[in-house]
C-alpha cells in the first residue's frame, strides 16, 4: 500500500456542517477503495492566492490516507466529479521523510559549528603570537629573546584566487550567530 496526502479547498460558501459531510463523503470514498485514513487536519478558512470560480475563500482540509495503487485513480476519479470540492491535490507521502531532512540538516550544522571553532582556535593563536612579537617590540627585547619563548610568526604567503573564493562562499553561506 502506498502512502498518500490529499489537499483539498471547499468554498467558503458552504457551512461548517455542510464542510464536514463533504469531508466525509471524501474518507468514505476513500475507505470504500479499500483505503485507510492515517491522519486528517484542518488548515481552515483561507483567503485563496487568486480567485478560482469567482471564489475568494475556502477551507483547506487535508487528510493522509495509504491505498492500492490501483484504486488510486478510482479516488481521484471520484474527487473530480465532486462539484463541492474547488481544487484538490494528491501527493505521495514517505513516512519518516520528516526524521531524516532532520537529522540530514541537524548534522549539517553540527560540521559548519565545528569548523567556525576551528577557525576561532586557528584566529585566537594567530592573535596571540602577535600580542608577544608586539610586546618583545614595545620593551626592547631582541629577536633572540623572542626564538626561546614566543612563537615565530610564519611569513604570510599570497592568497590563490580559488582559496579566496571558497573562504569568501564559506563566509556567505554560513548562519550568522
């Protein structure tokens, strides 16, 4: 049995009671096709996007059902020659699609987390190797005293073009704290 999500707009004009027999002619419909209704929610009376019929407003029910793959166009059939429904929409639905975009997107800023604290580490030494050649200059010391206790200051080398534009790119895309 595949699992389905069913979207549908009911106009405005019809009252809430009305709305819930139509919505259950929808689950029987589905049920009489050897369906099974998982969940059903309501996202209420809406304001369309545009006007469909000349209808500016509708309730948005949505139902998630699992069926045959065969009696899934005998549902659908059955939703178009429902007058009552404006516009419906029927999407396959993968369970625990949901649990895997969120650990796919949990880990993906756990690794931007862990290189901002690299880059912060790798920041923070630079920092302080340049505070002891800045404090070796202000007291006079020589370059000798600064060989046995303080780190020297590598050379900076010339930046590729490719390097600065994959650091440029990690800057843009990262989250700002």
């Amino acid at each position: 049995m595949q699992n389905y999500e069913l979207l549908y707009i009911i106009p405005a004009k019809y009252t809430e009671e009305e709305v819930e027999k139509i919505n259950k002619t929808i689950k029987d419909l589905i049920i009489e096709k050897g369906g099974e209704i998982i969940h059903e929610d309501s996202l209420g009376l809406l304001r369309l996007a545009y006007p469909i019929k000349q209808v500016y407003q509708g309730y948005y029910p949505i139902i998630e059902f699992s069926l045959e793959e065969e009696n899934f166009k005998e549902v659908d059939r059955g939703l178009k020659l429902m007058n009552e429904v404006l516009r419906y929409q029927i999407v396959n639905k993968v369970i625990g699609a949901g649990k895997q975009l969120k650990e796919a997107i949990f880990k993906e800023k756990k690794e931007k987390l862990e290189e901002q604290r690299k880059e912060q580490k790798q920041q923070k030494q630079s920092a302080q190797g340049k505070k002891k050649s800045v404090k070796s200059r202000r007291f006079g010391l020589s370059e000798k005293v600064g060989e046995r206790g303080a780190d020297k200051a590598e050379p900076k080398k010339k930046m590729d073009i490719d390097e600065l534009e994959k650091k440029l790119d990690k800057i843009l895309d990262s989250d700002i704290i």
